[in-house]
C-alpha cells in the first residue's frame, strides 16, 4: 500500500517551479531542499532552549569529549557545520555560562574547552527531544532506507577534498 506522501512526491524541479535539470544539479538542490526543512524544525527546538544549532554541536561535542574537554581548535574540526570563527562561538557560550576555558599548564598555546554543569544540564536535556524529532523527520523511511541515504550522503562526501571557499553558502 503505497504512503499519502508518496502519492503526493514532487520532483525537485516542480517544487521550485523549474525546467528539468541535470541530475547533478536536482541532487544538489534536493540536498539544500532537505536540509534546510530539517534544520529548520532543529532551530525551533533548540530555541526553546535557548541556543543555536552550532552552540548545541559544541556541547554534544564537548558531552563526548568527557570531563577533560578539548581544546579549541578540535571542537573546531569536529563540528559538524564549519563557522568561520570557533572561537568566538566559544566566548558566546562562556559568557552564556555554558562551557569554560583553560589554558594548558603544559603548552600554554592550548586552550581547552569544558562543559559547565549548565552545558551539561541543557545536552543532557534536549537528548531525548531531538531522537524524537528526528524519529518525526524521518519516520515514513525504512531503517534500510536511511542506512541507504547516509551511504549516499557519506559517498558524497568521500570524493576528492577541493580547496575550500572563503564563502560559507553557495546559491
């Protein structure tokens, strides 16, 4: 029995009201298409929490780190949307009293990053709401089906790493 939603399953192409588009540029788009509708559902959530989505990647970072932290630059690395400037998303979260710095007693070039009981108290929080709200976002595919999206999506990723653009969007 085929879902509502498959009968109602649109081409990228119609949704934005184009021509037909390699297919190339339609798995582009439909990249951009999905991840904007999910990301936008995270924002509303983590709002109500009062961070931003890169503050709440920074604290489930750090929650896997463990109580030893990490220094800067590699929650940097480890971020799953770069931001131009780690460091100043860490001072917002310090002066939020979400997490904290120390400067190493052995290199003093390296600065860890903590969690604060209060980052702690807010990830630990929202672990619960976003399983549920991704279980929402992706409830009508099949667990073969998603394994077989994030295959597609990590072989996208795989191919040659080319130099990076100063621009943090592309349209």
């Amino acid at each position: 029995m085929a879902d509502n939603r498959d009968m109602e399953r649109r081409t990228i192409a119609e949704e934005i009201k184009s021509r037909p588009m390699p297919a190339e540029q339609a798995a582009f788009l439909n990249v951009l298409r999905t991840a904007d509708l999910l990301t936008a559902e995270m924002r509303m959530l983590l709002k109500q929490h009062g961070i931003t989505r890169q503050q709440y990647n920074v604290l489930r970072i750090l929650r896997g780190a463990g109580p030893d932290g990490l220094p800067t630059l590699e929650v940097g690395t480890r971020m799953v949307t770069r931001v131009p400037d780690v460091t100043r998303l860490v001072d917002r979260m310090v002066a939020a009293e979400l997490v904290t710095r120390t400067r190493s007693d052995t290199d003093r070039r390296v600065v860890r990053t903590t969690l604060t009981p209060k980052g702690i108290e807010i990830v630990d929080s929202l672990l619960q709401p976003v399983t549920e709200l991704h279980r929402q976002q992706l409830l009508h595919l099949s667990e073969e089906e998603l394994t077989e999206l994030s295959r597609l999506l990590e072989k996208a990723r795989a191919r040659e790493e080319l130099p990076q653009s100063s621009d943090s969007e592309i349209n």
